[in-house]
C-alpha cells in the first residue's frame, strides 16, 4: 500500500526576532504589559526542556508568582501558546496598579 501526501508543508526560516514595544489607550483600572517570547518547536531537543521551564514558571511558587503576594502586581502568568515544528509562542501578561499621574 502507498501513501501519497495530500499536502506539501512548505520549508519554514525564522529570522531573528525584533524588539516591538507599543503602547494602546485604555481605561482599565490597572496597567495590564504583555511580554511573548519564540521558544523552540516540538522538532527541536530542546522541546521538552521548554514545557518544563513553563510549568515552573507558571506555577505559584514561582518567583514571578512573587510579584503578586508582595502587591507589587494583581497577577501574573506564564503560558505556551502555539506549539508547532518549528517555533512555539510563550506570552506572560502582568497586570499592576496604574502609575500615578502627578
């Protein structure tokens, strides 16, 4: 019996990736950043690493978590997104009192 490929998946090169910073109007009563990451690909050896720095990084007794029990931010978290080949997204969104305006 033979197989054909229904698809062909094109070859993937990621480049570099570039600093972006924006910054959108909101009356949110908290100042809410949002940091993303590129993290390697379910091929790479370093996939299974990346799953578990993720789960240490998410977990309350994370330092990140640190944040939040000092007051210094309402919450945090750590999570990752999309998982293919070649790349994986990671985003940390940190939520923290507005600064004030004096």
């Amino acid at each position: 019996m033979t197989f054909n490929r229904v698809w062909s998946v094109p070859l993937l090169r990621l480049h570099p990736v570039k600093s972006e910073t924006f910054t959108l109007s909101s009356n949110l009563p908290y100042t809410l950043a949002f940091i993303a990451y590129r993290k390697p690909g379910t091929d790479s050896p370093d996939f299974a690493a990346v799953n578990v720095l993720s789960d240490v990084l998410a977990s309350q007794r994370a330092k990140l978590y640190e944040l939040v029990v000092g007051g210094t931010a309402l919450g945090t978290e750590f999570a990752l997104a999309e998982a293919y080949s070649t790349a994986r997204a990671a985003t940390s969104p940190l939520a923290g009192p507005r600064p004030s305006s004096r």
